[in-house]
C-alpha cells in the first residue's frame, strides 16, 4: 500500500473548528514540555529576497507530545499594497517514528493563531492580576487575534485602547472586534503614547522592517505593566526595553540569534526563557510594581504542536485531500 499523506487548504484548516482555547492549553504545555528539555528547536534560517522581507525554514521536535515539522514561512510587507496577504506559510508534519511526512497544511491561519495564544500564555503568567487596561499598536491580523486571545486569561480586562496608522484599517478592526467583545471598551486612539501610557499590558503588532523606528519610551510604561512586542524591537525602543526589570522570551538561543544580526540593542540583564517559567524553574512576577516584558519571537515548536491539533480534528471530521507520497 502506498504511503500517503494529507493535505489541508486554508478552507480546511478553517473548517477544523480548532478554538484558540485549546491552543492555549496545548502551548502551556509544550512550554511545560521545553522547559523540561524535551523540545528540539534550532535557530530558524532565512533568506531574504526583498527588503523587509525573509522566507524561514523552522523545524522542532517535542519529544512529550511526539510532533515533529516544519514551517516555510514569508512576510513581505509590501503585499497588502497588491491586494496580497503579509504572511504566507506552509506547515510539514512528519511521523518522528519513521520520519515521513504525514501531512501539508497551510500555516498561515496557524501562524495568526499560535501567536497569539503564546501572548496568551505570557500574560496567564506574568500579567499584574487585576489588570484593565490594553493596549494594542497595529490593528492588523495579530492585532485581532491576540485581543481575542488575551481577552480570554486577562479577566478583569475593562479597556483597549487600540492605535493604528490607517484609518480604513481602524475601522475595520473596530467593525469586526467591537461586536466580538461586547464587555470591552475598545477606544481607537490618535497615537501611541495615547495608546501606551497607563497601560497595563502593551500589545505591539506593527510590521517588521530591517531598520526600525521605535517609539514607546521607558517615561511610558507604568510600574507593573507587562509588554509583548511580537514584532521585535519596531515599536519599543532600547531605553523601554531596559526599564523594565525582567525580560521573558519564548527562546532564548533564537533571541541571541537575533541579537548578533543586530535586533534588540538594549536588554534587561535578567532573560528568561519561557520554558523554564512554565516548568516552574523560575518565578514569575515578583510583585505588583515589576514591569516585565515577553518578547515572544515565534518558534517552530507552536506550529508542529498547533499542526498536530488540526491534524487530528481534519480526520475526525474528513476534511483535507490525500495524496500519494
């Protein structure tokens, strides 16, 4: 009998019916899973085509869950300009017992999701408990997928201040969250310092570019506030990344990787990688007064671990196309 494996189009990866609940859960163990050694995740590769842009090569192994893959993923910034997504990807999942591939899907439903739900999971940890105020700069795909995501572990959440540079893309976030969330008060605001200043926890979402230009100051950040800039250092400048007392990230070799490309030119001393928080290596805040940072840069370990999530509810309800190997 021929090998096969399953192929899974963007409609059938959204057919799946796979909630951004259970990818929490999942990732707040395979952080559990990393902590404990039991996760293999190289630095991801790139080639870079255009400027700002990259194509990435990102395989993991989670030895606890028994996934293993690997994404192919671009951005390119330009392309909402030509009626293009920002992010494309494709997902290979492989049997770690035989090493063949299993399944194909398209990642960038995964992509928008995972990353949000890993916010989650920082701010489940690391939040100031009683937080009300969020702040979210860039109202793009992330922009609406963390809000729901965080939404749903910051529980005494009152108040989002969203700032966006584009007004029709304002609006369209407005029309499609406000509806979403009818207990929040989703406030557009003028600017970033508008957005930012007395904020709880600081969600950042705007494009990321080679050389940017960052503006949240360290004057902004109230004591006890956390940050989760997923876009690097594009909106958090050196200064605001030393003013806060501690820095979690979801991996801590692919940080330095970064770091000697030239991202993330000022740090807090203290870095800690997320695994070892999860695993109870480390503690989490400290007081109500710690300003923390969760500089999540997107590891191959979500993918595979979301992929396998959609791998299984895709044949339980007969979606996808099998192909021949």
């Amino acid at each position: 009998m021929a090998e096969k494996l399953l192929y899974l189009s963007r409609a059938d990866v959204e057919s799946c019916g796979l909630g951004v609940e259970e990818i929490i859960e999942a990732l707040e163990r395979a952080f559990v899973i990393k902590g404990q050694g039991g996760v293999e995740l190289p630095p991801k590769p790139g080639v870079h085509p255009r400027p700002d842009s990259f194509l990435h090569a990102m395989p993991a192994y989670v030895a606890g869950l028994e996934s293993a893959g690997i994404k192919w993923v671009s951005a390119y910034p330009a392309n909402p300009g030509r009626g293009l997504p920002y992010i494309a990807a494709l997902v290979v999942l492989n049997d770690p017992e035989t090493g063949l591939p299993i399944a194909v899907m398209d990642g960038a439903w995964m992509t928008a999701w995972r990353t949000a739900a890993v916010s989650a999971v920082t701010a489940k940890l690391l939040a100031r408990s009683g937080a009300e105020v969020l702040a979210v700069c860039g109202g793009g795909v992330q922009g609406r997928t963390n809000l729901q995501a965080l939404s749903l572990v910051l529980t005494s959440l009152k108040e989002v201040r969203i700032f966006e540079t584009s007004p029709q893309a304002l609006k369209s976030y407005l029309n499609e969250m406000v509806p979403l969330h009818p207990g929040l008060e989703l406030k557009p605001v003028g600017s970033a310092l508008e957005a930012v200043k007395g904020a709880d926890v600081i969600l950042t979402a705007g494009p990321m570019v080679k050389n940017p230009s960052p503006v949240i100051r360290e004057d902004w950040l109230v004591p006890g506030c956390l940050g989760l800039p997923i876009d690097f250092d594009n909106y958090f400048t050196p200064a605001a990344f030393l003013a806060c007392n501690r820095l979690f990230t979801d991996d801590l070799n692919q940080l330095r990787y970064y770091q000697s490309l030239g991202s993330f030119p000022g740090l807090p001393e203290e870095i800690i990688d997320l695994g070892d928080l999860a695993a109870g290596k480390v503690p989490g805040r400290r007081n109500d007064q710690e300003r923390l940072i969760g500089c999540n840069l997107g590891i191959a370990m979500d993918d595979v671990v979301t992929g396998g999530l959609l791998l299984e509810k895709a044949k339980a309800r007969g979606l996808g196309t099998w192909l021949d190997l």
